[in-house]
C-alpha cells in the first residue's frame, strides 16, 4: 500500500539499497540513482576479462550474526544464500614459522574457547585474551587499540593484529578501541554462532545487488544509472531540488537520501564534516580450483597475503590495510602473492591466469581522529539525510554498517514525514 510518501536516494552502493528498500517496503515512493553504469558501489561484481569469469571485486565477509544483513537479506528473499561454516573456527598459518592452528569460538555466549589452549592460538594464554574484554568495555574517545594491547609478541601477532586489520582496514596500533570493541560486542561477545564468516554465493551481485533492484522494482522504483548529482539546492531548512546537471529535478515534500561516497557529500553539503583520511584494500584472483580439503578461509600471518579465500574454480586473498603495496609492480605482485598461496596450501603448479583488483579509498582510516569526524545521520535539513559506512553507524566501515546505515536514514525520513 502506498504511503503517499516519495524520496530520492542518491547512491544505489550497500547503503543506498538499504535506504530505498527499506522506505519502499514502507509504501514509499522511490527515485534510486548512481553516478556509475551499475548498483553496488564497492560491492560489486563484474566479468573479469583476464580470467573470463564473473567474480566479485573483491573477499567481502559478513558474520552470521550481522543483524542488518539478515534483515536486508531477509528482506529481499536471499538469506538462505550467504554460506559459511557451521562453527566459528578460524583457519590460520604462521607463514615466519610454518605453524598452523584452527582457532575455534564455541557456540555459546561464555567465551570458554578462551580457557582452552587447543582452541587458542599457540603460545598465547587466557590472560591475554581478557585483554579484548577491556577492549569491549572501551568508551569513544582518543584511545587506540595499541594504547590498551602491546603492539608486539604472539597474541598481537597472532590474534588481535589479523583479526583488527581486516576488522578496520588500517594498522590496528593506531586504530580505534572504541571501534574495535563495538565490534567485538556485535560479534565474539554473542558467541560462534554469531561469529561465523560467511561469503555470497555466487556473487555478491546476485546475492545483494540484483535481488534488491528487483524488490525494488516491484516496488515500482526505477533505477536511474550514469546520472552524476552536480549539486543540491537549499531554501530555509530544506532540500528543495537536486541538479543532474541536464536539469534540475523538484524535490518538493520529498526526503533525500544521500548515500555517496564521503569526499562526493562534502562537495554537495555545505559545511559537513567527514573523514578525510582513506585506507586501500588489495584483492588478488588466480584462475586455479583449490586443492581438495583446502579451508575456505585461510588467515596468514607475516605473509604479503593476508587471508585466502577458496571457491570452486579460484583461489583469492585480501590483503586490507594496503597502502604499502597498492602502487608496486602488478605481476611482481602477483608472483610473491602466487608464492604465499603455494605454500600455505601446499600447490606446486606454476601461477595460473591471474587478477588483481585495487581499492585505494576502500574505507575511512578508522582512527580515533578520522571516526571523530563521521557525520550523523540527521543534517541541519529536515529532509536530507545521509548514509553510508562512513557515517555513525558505531561499527567500523563494513557491509553491516552500510546497511545500518540506510536503515537509520529511512526511519528518520519516515520520522520526519509523520512529525
């Protein structure tokens, strides 16, 4: 039924789904538009001429207990196709020393994996892990995670420094407590079964993207793709137009959404603050399927690679935090990388075909300093509002953020309209 309600999101990414399906499914009228040819932002997938397969752009993981993900994904009638394993148990390689261990949350909400050294990582203790409660318990604030952990030793290496770089994407002695610990309240404080890493099968285009275009067409949303928003145009305390540039379309009393990229927002809005700080991810992909038994996940430590990723014709990694090898020699890269998987899981073949892909401003450096400068989701006008991981969500800038993210801009939009 309809609501008589109209908006207009801008930005048809992760978060600018969330919002205009979230609205829709509420009666609302929805305008999506995107500066690209094509939904998804940073999530997306395309067909990679090189290995002449259709991959996502790169390794993004949710976690099973990612309650904006259920419920965009439940929402648009693709839950049952994120797949992960059926514990919380973490695959991982010490590649300086050649040990290996599976470090295995149980179930429950009581962290007694922490209690047992088979289930810990080699040569880290109980008193060590209480350290994360202490993270847990940090307040916002100018507090680093090297401020409460020492930056060095086994448990740093091994545990907090590969779970925090992927967690937050920039180096994890300079990132922030508070960030860090929001995110182990959402996840290994609810136990392994909020915790399981899952991925989109096949894609996170037929997974995300394509089902919500279509929820949304049957919504009687019609996206519009390749449209730039040039600017927007303000009387008093509203939004009243936005300038794609061939013309300038009224808003009248309806609310925008605007889920762009951060530098994009604050060329548009007068005056808002945003981080200005950005940190690279790096994927690699190798046409080769996996040897048989391989984990799905694999995290490295003290390798160029970080975590590698099976699927059925190809091998990926990830590697966050990037910024030290984003710009050097792509095949020199590659090799090195091709060299990390080969011993970590054991391949003697030569490099296969191969690709990678780069991100340079994948997230804000999420620093006590650059989360300082999120923008809420309100602005001073009462029917514009903003989306996007970049934003407050309380969570570092992730999938379940981003999603977050539209939610909280849909509802104050259904907040303002009823007030």
């Amino acid at each position: 039924m309809s609501s008589g309600r109209k908006a207009f999101v801008v930005g048809a990414g992760m978060a600018g789904l969330s919002a205009a399906t979230e609205l829709a499914r509420h009666g609302w009228a929805v305008s999506l538009s995107d500066s690209a040819p094509r939904a998804g932002g940073r999530c997306r997938s395309y067909h990679d001429k090189a290995l002449d397969r259709v991959i996502d752009n790169g390794n993004h993981f949710v976690f099973s207990g990612n309650q904006a993900v259920n419920h965009f994904l439940g929402l648009i009638g693709t839950a049952d196709r994120i797949e992960g394993p059926d514990h919380a148990d973490f695959a991982m390689i010490d590649m300086r020393c050649g040990t290996r261990w599976t470090l295995k949350v149980n179930d429950g909400r009581l962290p007694f994996w922490m209690f047992d050294k088979d289930r810990r990582a080699p040569g880290t203790k109980l008193s060590d892990h209480l350290s994360l409660l202490r993270l847990a318990a940090t307040r916002p604030g100018t507090t680093t995670i090297g401020d409460m952990i020492t930056p060095a030793g086994l448990f740093w290496d091994r545990v907090v420094d590969p779970m925090m770089l992927a967690v937050l994407n920039c180096p994890p002695a300079k990132g922030s407590a508070w960030l860090a610990g929001r995110f182990l309240i959402e996840s290994f404080a609810r136990g392994g079964r909020a915790c399981r890493t899952m991925v989109a099968v096949p894609t996170l285009d037929a997974v995300f993207v394509e089902p919500a275009l279509a929820f949304l067409g049957a919504h009687g949303a019609e996206p519009r793709f390749s449209a730039r928003l040039r600017g927007l145009r303000f009387e008093g305390d509203r939004v009243t137009g936005l300038d794609f540039g061939e013309r300038v379309e009224p808003v009248g009393d309806a609310a925008v959404v605007l889920a762009v990229p951060p530098w994009v927002a604050a060329d548009l809005v007068p005056g808002l603050t945003v981080p200005t700080e950005f940190c690279s991810i790096l994927n690699a992909h190798y046409l080769m399927a996996p040897p048989p038994g391989a984990p799905p996940i694999t995290a490295l430590i003290g390798a160029t690679a970080q975590w590698i990723v099976c699927h059925d014709d190809r091998i990926s990694i990830t590697i966050s935090g990037a910024d030290d090898v984003i710009d050097q020699d792509r095949e020199a890269l590659a090799t090195r990388i091709w060299g990390d998987i080969r011993a970590a899981l054991g391949i003697t073949a030569a490099m296969p075909r191969w690709q990678i892909v780069k991100e340079k401003r994948a997230t804000f450096a999420a620093t006590p300093e650059q989360n300082a400068r999120r923008p809420a989701a309100a602005t001073k006008w009462r029917n514009l509002f903003l989306a996007g991981d970049w934003t407050q969500t309380k969570l570092p800038a992730t999938i379940e953020g981003a999603l977050r993210s539209g939610v909280t801009a849909a509802r104050l939009a259904q907040n303002a309209a009823i007030g």
